[in-house]
C-alpha cells in the first residue's frame, strides 16, 4: 500500500465527523466516531484517497 506524506495527511478530515484521519493497513480511518459511534473507513484508490462517506458508496 502506498504511504501517504505526513503533509497531506496533516490536511486531510473526515468529510463525516471533521475529525484527522490516520492510515492504517487497509485506508484511511477517522479519529472520532460518527453519529452511530464506529470509526469511518476510506479506501486508497492506487495511492489517492476516496473520501466519499460511506452511504454515497456502492458496491460494484
């Protein structure tokens, strides 16, 4: 998985809660829960972030 640079991730939120978001071994996760209390999860789409909330993805 590509690494993102500490500068782009110092700027990136979570369009969901607000909050930073970190990379972990499959995406991006958010640092404060959203409405229902659980973390929200990005994918990496070849190394660029998708930050679509998760009800306006589809599977497919």
């Amino acid at each position: 998985m590509v690494k993102l640079t500490a500068d782009l991730m110092a700027v990136l939120r979570c369009p969901v809660t607000g909050s930073a978001l970190e990379q972990d071994e499959t995406g991006l996760v958010s640092t404060a829960p959203d409405a229902s209390g659980n973390l929200v999860h990005y994918v990496l789409e070849e190394g660029i972030p998708v930050l679509l909330a998760p009800s306006a993805v589809r599977d497919g």
